[in-house]
C-alpha cells in the first residue's frame, strides 16, 4: 500500500484564528520563544499498491479542486509518503 | 411560484426556508442534494446549517453533491439562487461567487441580532428593499469572516455588488454592544452579503428566513427577499 501525503496551508495574508489561539495558549506553558503559530492541514491519500505517477497527478488534482480552496489556501506539498 | 430549497446532510435552516417562502406567498419546493435534478423550480435557497459537519472547509463538500452539478449551470444561466450562512460558503465554494469564509476573527460561535444595512437593491432577491434600508435579522456563525484579494474586494464595491454591510456601532459611544467599534466576524470591509454580476445569485451570513413572521426573530425584515423573489419570477 503506499500513501500520497498532501500539506495545505492558509495564505500568510489570511488571518488564521486557530493559529493565533495557539501561539496566545504556548506563554502559558512557559513557551516565550515562539512570535507566531500557524495552523495547517494534512492529508494522506492511500493507495493499492505502488504510488505510480498517474496516482500523483490525481493527488495533485484533487489537492487543487477539493482538498484546498485556492482564494485561502496554498498546496505547500504533494509528496510520495517512503515506506516504513 | 414553485421555490426550492435544498437538504444537504447537517442542513439546519432548510425548514425555516420553506416556511419563509410560504408566507411571502410562494409554494417551497424539498430538493434533494443526492438528487441531480432541481424539480423545475423558479428559484433555489441554499439555506443555513452545518452540511457536512462544515468538515474540510465551510461548504466544500457540499459543493460536489450530485444536486450542485445542475444547479451550477441553472445559476450561470440565470436562476435566481439566495444562500444564506452555508448556503452563502457553498456559494463561494463552487465559485458562483468570489471570495471565500473562514473562522470568526474572534473564534467564538455569535449567534445574536445584526443590525445591516442594504447596498443592492436591484437584485433578484433586494428588489422590494430601498438602497440605504437598515435591518436587523438574526446571525449566527462560526466561520462567517468573509475574506478575499483586495482586487477582488475592490471589484465588488466598484460594481455595486456588496448587497449587504454590517452595520457596527460605535465604539466611543456608551453601549454594551460586544461588537462596538468592529463588525462580529472580522468580515472584510464589512461584507455581510455579496451578489454575482447579473444579480441573480446573492449570498449573505445572517439569516433572513428566521425574520419573517410576528413572535419569532427581531423584526420581519426577512421577509422582503422572499417577496422579491416572487416578483422578479413574475416580471422574468
């Protein structure tokens, strides 16, 4: 079985609130060090078999149509995931 | 008048839809989202609610339901569409109308009654409102900060297609209003609604279906989007 591994992220002129209740929350453990949080989403799409370079170029398809809306969102990485 | 509103799964506000397009005077009309078909129907709400459980982003789901892949087209061709609060990021998410919703600035979930003020009146659900009318109708959002590229944002007022602002109180007055001096969602410049070029498809946060009748909601102000409707039906 083999995985496609797809990161997304806000655009850095998009405010990000979840991000932001993070970085407000890490002072309080003690974390002084970190001036800004942003939070992003991964997806890991599983196939049978081998990850071929058609399965990739779906990936990276459906990163761009469903898995991010590009007006707030970046495709950061559409990656083959090595096999452990 | 036949008007139709949809169901999606976490759909909430679909029967609140109906009802309100009953007392305006139209004949609401269930549609289906596993359906591709839109039941001849002279108009479409896509009314408020979680569809989804708003999972991946508010609307991105919904947006490829089988019914969306006919009432895309319908809405490119010129039937009317209103979305509201859900209804208005699966607007946005199939593209029928620019810019996108995330979070409330302020994280919180809002649910309270939302002073407005109507900037198109020449849409096909604002045509019975006055440009510069202030109403007040329910909102109720978690992600309902409505963002997009200053180019975008610049288009929309250049074209008359803000439909709706937040009205937002003044903050050097004394007022225990928790939104003083801000809009309640972060919304950029103050958009609560927005409508497509043809002024066919308009989708704003608050919710006019719940401000319709005498004893529930704020006011009626609601009602006007449903009687307009019917009217721009007649006169098409």
């Amino acid at each position: 079985m083999g995985n496609v591994v797809v990161d997304v992220m806000l655009k850095s002129e998009i405010l990000d609130p979840q991000g932001q209740a993070v970085a407000g929350a890490l002072p309080r453990l003690g974390f002084n060090q970190f001036t800004d949080v942003r939070q992003g989403k991964r997806f890991v799409l599983s196939v049978e078999g081998e990850v071929t370079d058609e399965v990739l170029a779906a990936a990276r398809e459906a990163a761009e149509t469903m898995l991010s809306n590009p007006v707030i969102e970046d495709v950061v990485s559409v990656r083959v995931e090595p096999q452990a | 008048m036949k008007i139709g509103v949809v169901t999606f799964p976490g759909s909430l506000d679909d029967h609140d839809a109906s009802r309100a397009v009953r007392v305006a005077g139209g004949e609401p009309v269930s549609l289906w989202h596993g359906d591709d078909s839109l039941r001849d129907v002279d108009a479409v709400v896509l009314p408020g609610g979680f569809s989804y459980g708003d999972y991946l982003r508010a609307g991105a789901i919904a947006r490829f339901a089988p019914v969306m892949s006919v009432l895309i087209p319908a809405a490119q061709g010129g039937l009317p569409v209103l979305g509201i609060c859900n209804g208005f990021q699966i607007l946005c998410e199939s593209h029928l109308l620019p810019g996108a919703m995330i979070q409330n600035d302020h994280r919180t979930f809002i649910c309270r009654s939302q002073r407005l003020r109507v900037e198109n009146a020449t849409t096909a659900w604002t045509s019975d409102y006055q440009l510069g009318d202030e109403i007040t109708i329910p909102l109720k959002n978690q992600d309902g900060q409505y963002v997009a590229d200053r180019s975008t944002l610049d288009e929309l007022e250049g074209e008359g297609r803000v439909a709706f602002r937040y009205l937002v109180a003044d903050a050097s007055a004394h007022t225990y209003d928790r939104f003083a001096g801000r809009n309640p969602n972060g919304s950029y410049r103050d958009i609560a609604g927005i409508t497509n070029e043809r002024g066919n498809v308009v989708g704003l946060m608050p919710h006019p279906e719940h401000a319709v009748e005498e004893g529930y909601g704020p006011s009626l102000d609601g009602l006007k989007f449903f009687t307009s409707v019917l009217k721009s039906v007649v006169n098409a």
